[in-house]
C-alpha cells in the first residue's frame, strides 16, 4: 500500500462522446426545458461519479480537446480531417459538460492547439513521482504515457467495467517500453485519426520491427537486414513515417496551471445537486445521491 495520492485524470471528450453515442443512438437526448439536448452531459458526469465511487482516488481532473485545430492540424492537413462533424444535438453540450463539471467541484484543464491527450501525458509527467494516476480514456494512445505510478483505465461496458492497463501488463503484452508505443503507431498508422504511416506495414510488424530495432531511428539504421519488400515500403513512405511519429507522440511539456493539492476532492453536499436538478440535470442529481447516500 501507498500513502501517496491518488490522481484520477478523466478525459473528459472520451466520456462525452461515449455517452452521447450510447443514447442518442435509441433516440434518447434528454433535454432541458428549453429543447436543449444533456444527454452526453448527463452521461459524462454520472460516469465520473461512479467511477469515483470505485476508485476511490483523492484528487480529480478533467482534461478537455479546447476546439478542433490543433498542433497536428499544421503538420498534417489530413489528421483527423475524415471524421464527420459532430451531430447537430452535441454542439452546446461541449461547453455544457465543462460548466456542469466546475458546478460539482471537478477542476477542467485544456490548452487551445493541444489535445486533451497532450494535457494528460503533461499533467502525468508533473505529478508522476508525487501521486498514483489512473487515467479514464477509451483512446490506446494513451498506452505510451504508462509507468510505475500510472494505469489507464480503458472504458469497456456501462459506467463500471474496465481494461486496465499497468506499465507491467503493458510490457508483457507488447514487449517493448510504453515510449515506444508511438513508434509502433508511426510505422501502422492510425486511421481514425487519418494519418497513414507506412502503406503495407500493419499492427503486427510494426510491433515486431520495435521489438527488434527499438525505435524507428534504429530501423532506418538497419535497413539493409529487412526483406526486399520491407525495404521498399519503408524507403517510399520515408518522409510519412517521420512525420507520422510527430502526430502519434504525446506531448508532455505542457504547463499545467496548478498544484496537486489544487485538484482535491472534496465531499460532496447535497446542495451541489440540488442545484444541478433544478437546471434540469435530473439524472446526474439521482445518481450522486445513489452512490454518495445525499440527504
């Protein structure tokens, strides 16, 4: 046991997105008295809670994407470029869900032309040594910002199931060192995110060129041990296999404004959700109350 801290670091997009998607694919969106759509709100915020209500961490923080464009976007006029627009009925709910989280007491962070990805791996890299992290994503990324002192807890199934993922699970499954994850995702691509890497390289060689080699540098500087065919995809995709590394790497250098003891939990009043009910968050009220016993 550890009498460290306990730093749960949400991202907050994954959790919207995941929730919006989960009900408004049966119609559900839950709206405000003025026909204003909650429903990933809602969602977001009762996922926090319970997920707090199990992990039971000592300080919370909310990461947030701070509009579209982003760092990437300049390097890269493809990255992310074919994914759909946001429906119409998410719109107001990004800045709903940063206004609903200050209202219960969690603290949001994000950086105009960074990711939220940029400011978890900056927020973990600050507190590595002062704290234990676990981070609530359901994007793989985020594999290689794990370490002795950070899990990621990948969302699987309603508000309580998790894929988690320790720095020792992660090197007994890939075999290589979470940093060289980004390695791995350079040389495959990613095509949610819409950069190719290397035409013709998929997951499991890319991994298997990693393990051997040990970053992209150490390939190019072995070139002439690969396979003809090998050789030729890698010297043809030269420049996107470089470029390709700039998109996957997660930043870590970002400043953060603020201390540990900043992010603090504390407890919860049932006034703070009485509040919220009377904006008409019904849902995240009824939850809190379930989990937390407010009178």
């Amino acid at each position: 046991m550890t009498n460290k801290p306990h730093l749960l670091v949400v991202d907050g997009m994954a959790l919207l997105f995941r929730s919006f998607f989960a009900s408004s694919a049966m119609g559900h969106f839950i709206r405000l008295e003025d026909g204003t759509p909650t429903n990933g709100v809602q969602g977001f915020a009762r996922h926090v809670l319970t997920a707090q209500s199990i992990m039971k961490p000592t300080h919370l923080a909310v990461c947030w994407d701070m509009g579209t464009q982003t760092f990437r976007n300049e390097l890269f006029d493809g990255y992310k470029a074919n994914r759909p627009a946001p429906p119409v009925e998410m719109l107001p709910q990004f800045d709903m869900a940063r206004e609903v989280s200050e209202m219960i007491g969690w603290k949001n962070f994000g950086e105009v032309g960074m990711e939220a990805d940029d400011t978890i791996g900056s927020m973990i890299e600050k507190w590595k040594n002062e704290a234990e992290i676990t981070v609530i994503s359901g994007d793989k990324d985020l594999l290689q910002l794990l370490n002795p002192t950070t899990k990621i807890a990948f969302t699987k199934k309603g508000y309580s199931e998790y894929d988690v993922y320790t720095e020792e699970r992660f090197k007994e499954e890939y075999v290589i060192e979470p940093h060289q994850f980004a390695d791995v995702k350079a040389f495959m691509g990613d095509s949610s995110d819409g950069y190719p890497g290397v035409k013709g390289i998929g997951p499991k060689t890319a991994l298997q060129l990693i393990q051997k080699y040990g970053s992209i540098d150490g390939v190019l500087n072995n070139l002439d041990e690969l396979k003809p065919a090998q050789r030729t995809k890698i010297s043809d995709y030269m420049e996107m296999l470089q470029l390709s590394l700039k998109l996957a790497t997660i930043h870590r250098e970002m400043p953060i404004p603020a201390d540990l003891h900043d992010l603090q939990i504390v407890d919860y009043s049932n006034e703070t959700f009485e509040k919220l009910e009377q904006k008409g968050f019904k849902l995240i009220a009824k939850h809190a109350r379930s989990l937390y016993s407010l009178v």
